[in-house]
C-alpha cells in the first residue's frame, strides 16, 4: 500500500495552485465565524503535529522530490505564529531542495501580529503568493458579515506584505452586499483596492450553502441576495473603478459568467463580455445555473 497524505476535513486550494503540491499544516479556520461561509463547517480548527508533517514531506520527497511550490492547506494556515512558521519553512527545505516559494490563505488578521521584519525573513524562506480572503472593501459589508476586520485593516496589513516583497492575491465575493448594495459595494471595494498592489484578484459570486449562518438569514428574510444581474452590474462597475495593474480572475464555478484578464489591459475587453452577457441571458436562465451549484 503506498502512503498517504495527512488531510483532515475539507481540502480547497485557488485555481492558480493546481501545480502546486499541497501540504497540510493546519487544518479548519481559526475565525470559523462569517456568515457567508460553509468552506470549513465541521472542521474545527488544528495544527498539525510536527511528527505529521515530518511523515508527510517523506512521502512528498519520495513521490514529488523535485517539487518547486508548497501550498499550505487549511482556511488560514499564516495564523501560525512567526516562530512555527519559520521553523516550517526551515524543516521544507530539508527535505525538498529544489523548493522556491511556499503559499497558503490568510486572513488580514493573521498578518497583524507579524512585524514588517518577521515578514521579511519569511519571504526569504520563501513565503510568497499568499491568498488572502478579503471578499469587500465596504465597511458596512464586512461588519455584516463577521469579517473580524475592516477596510482601513486590509490597506495597513496588505501594505506590509508589498513592503517586504511578499506577493498576494485578494479575493472579491460578488453579491455580498445583498440586494440593493451591489454598486455601493463595487466602488467602495475598487477604491479600497485601488490603495494596493495585489497580484490577482479573485472574484467568486456568492452562493448560500444551508451550511453557511447566512442561509438561515435567507430564510427568516434578514438578506435578500442579490439577483445575476446585479452582480453582472456590480463586477462591471467594480472593474470600470479599478486602476491599478492586477490579474482579475472570475473563471470559478461559482462564477455564472466566466471571465478573466489583464488590468489595464484587457479591461474593456472584460466590459463588452459583462454586456453581452446581461444582453444574451435571462434572470432565470442564470439563478437555475446557481442553484444546481452543490459545491464550490
């Protein structure tokens, strides 16, 4: 029997790590409290033991010895202190030489315990291309939705990060807002990013699991979730305000009408495929589309 990988509970990577190998250092989320999410319902929150670890980069040297990029499973892996993530970073190297970078998702909250010169030494272990779940740059959204942070957050922590040369990507969540807040939250969002340099920004439309402390919101009518259109009419309005250079990836299942591209470059190009698409499709061709989605 070959062996096996270490994995406790749900496993989710980006689009954009699936060369990359993954291992598992922690797993469920440390906040385990928005609304919105049913990502890691189940899983309570765990660090993995050293000796599991060590197991798991035997296996990995084995199989994948010449292995370039680690991404560090579980909801906010970084939550890990400076000392233990340093000492990760160490013991990855032992045992996969040929290792360049190492990524993982985050929350803006586990950068702040983090000095700018804690940052700087994890980059150079290789600490690069971090995936950090903002989902808004609107006050009132983030507030709603048990964020655990606010804008003015986002813009201090991220900044630290681009000070020490640690790449990241963001994430946009379409629809967060609710009915009715859709513009309101693209520009304020765009406005917010527009303060930083994230490599890419991810955008995934909301989808309410009955996993989630939103879908039971949905049902005693305390949010009314957005209709496909105005989430169209948010993406479009959020893309028109950005003016910074960044990837915008919009190509997950949750994602009714797939797009991708380069900003500047590709923006009008995004706009004219967001217009054909309110102009081609029906309301309640596009929620059918949402509501057959079982998994993200």
């Amino acid at each position: 029997m070959k062996p096996t990988l270490h994995f406790t509970g749900q496993v989710w990577r980006p689009p954009y790590e699936s060369r990359s190998q993954l291992l598992q250092v922690t797993s469920g989320c440390t906040h385990s409290a928005c609304r919105f999410c049913s990502l890691y319902h189940g899983t309570k929150f765990r660090m993995s033991p050293l000796d599991e670890i060590r197991q798991d980069l035997e296996v990995i040297r084995e199989y994948q010895p010449f292995a370039r990029r680690l991404f560090l499973t579980g909801a906010n892996p970084f939550a890990l202190s400076y000392d233990r993530l340093l000492n990760l970073g160490i013991m990855f190297r032992k045992y996969l030489p040929r290792l360049e970078n190492i990524g993982c998702f985050a929350r803006i909250t586990d950068i702040k315990p983090k000095s700018v010169e804690h940052l700087r030494n994890l980059r150079h272990l290789g600490f690069y291309g971090i995936t950090i779940g903002t989902e808004s740059g609107d006050d009132s959204v983030l507030e709603r939705m048990n964020k655990g942070y606010c804008t003015d957050d986002i813009v201090e922590q991220c900044l630290k990060l681009e000070e020490t040369g640690i790449r990241y990507n963001v994430s946009y969540l379409s629809g967060l807002s609710g009915s009715g807040g859709c513009i309101r939250n693209a520009k304020r969002s765009a406005e917010v990013f527009n303060r930083l340099r994230p490599y890419i920004i991810n955008v995934v439309s909301l989808t309410v699991f009955p996993e989630s402390r939103l879908y039971a919101d949905v049902q005693q009518g305390l949010f009314a979730e957005a209709s496909e259109k105005e989430r169209l009419h948010e993406l479009q309005t959020f893309i028109e305000h950005l003016n910074i250079r960044t990837t915008i990836l919009a190509n997950t299942v949750s994602n009714v009408v797939p797009m991708s591209g380069m900003i500047p470059n590709d923006k009008a190009a995004i706009l004219r495929q967001i217009n054909d698409a309110l102009d081609a499709f029906e309301e309640k061709e596009m929620r059918r589309y949402r509501e057959g989605i079982k998994s993200l």
